[in-house]
C-alpha cells in the first residue's frame, strides 16, 4: 500500500432537504465510493464527515464537508494537514452547471470554474493542484437563477441518469487510484468527447 494517504473529497451541502440536489453529487459519489468499499463515513473530523480505508491497494481518507459548499477549504485544507498528504493526492469531486448533464470530465489541476467550492479549496489551499472529477448538470434551458438551480432537487425522471452519473464517477475515482489520472482523463474525457461528437 501506498504510504501517502489520498484524500477524497465530495462536495455538497449538509441536511435531507439536499438530498438529489445537484450540487450534493459529490456527496452521492462519497457515499457509494464508502457502499463499495465497506467504509464508515461518520467519523466528525476537520467540520467533515469522514470515513478511513482502502481503495484499489491505496489507504484513502473519504470525506463530506459540512461547513456549506461555499466555505468547504478550510476543512479540506486541515484534513491534509491533518492526514500528512498534499493537493497532488487529493481528489475532489464537485457539479458543474456549464458540463451537460451526466457527462463526466477529470482534471488534474485548473481554475473554480465559476464553482463556489472548488473557489474555496483554492483559496484555502492556495492551489490550484489538485485532482477533480466534474459530474455534469447542466440545465436543458438557460437560467436566470443558476444559484437556486443546483440547491433544488434533480428532477424525478432524470434521478436514474444521475445515479448512473454517479456510479460512473465512483468507477472514474477508483480508476484514478488504480491506475493513475492521465488513464483515467483518457479514458472518460475521451468518452465525453466521442458522445458530443456523435450528438452533432
């Protein structure tokens, strides 16, 4: 087993009435990611959740912040102080409004996005090096309230979508841990790419 600890980090918002909300996927994510693996995250650590063990052959650190998506940095930023790691390991896991629904893109580094919780890792961290999983949930019309958008409940006919969107980027994650971010990038970004152009 690796001796650096990896960090997983899904984003989301604490309380039921965010269940199935778009910006709770990564939240969704985690608690999959736990089903598989047979971990417990409910262990209160750093205003997270969090939850230790093993995935593909690595000693990894699952965890839920329950500080609000928009103040989420600080607590990853002690988890890793916490925990002996640093960004390059961590993975984060977050919605993105401007990827269409259901289509996966990992990134080893980049900007927000315009995303208040990767604003705030970044800011915390003062970095912007870390490992993202983006879950697509882009709205089908334009929005005037894109704030309003991600906090209310993914509608009841697309939930199965979203739950396959989920398990997809739980297999994303594990693949990154198996086998590196660049076969993981190639294999699901590629994947994105071939349906948009096959959609055009």
């Amino acid at each position: 087993m690796s001796a650096q600890k990896r960090l997983i980090v899904g984003l989301g918002n604490p309380g039921a009435q965010y269940d199935w909300t778009p910006h709770n996927l990564g939240f969704m994510v985690i608690d999959l990611l736990a089903e598989r693996a047979g971990i417990r995250v409910t262990r209160p650590e750093s205003k997270a959740l969090v939850g230790l063990g093993a995935i593909a052959g690595q000693e990894v650190v699952l965890a839920k912040p329950q500080t609000f998506m928009n103040l989420g940095g600080p607590s990853v930023r002690s988890l890793i102080e916490k925990y002996g790691t640093d960004a390059p390991a961590t993975i984060v896991i977050s919605d993105d409004v401007a990827l269409p629904f259901g289509k996966l893109r990992i990134r080893e580094r980049g900007s927000a996005g315009g995303h208040n919780g990767l604003k705030s890792i970044i800011g915390s961290l003062a970095s912007n090096e870390f490992i993202r999983v983006r879950m697509g949930c882009q709205p089908e019309h334009p929005l005037g309230d894109m704030a309003d958008f991600v906090v209310t409940p993914i509608r009841k006919p697309d939930r199965e979508a979203a739950s396959r969107m989920v398990a997809e980027a739980a297999d994303a994650v594990e693949l990154i841990l198996a086998e590196g971010v660049q076969k993981a990038m190639g294999q699901y970004n590629r994947r994105a790419d071939l349906e948009d152009e096959s959609s055009e």
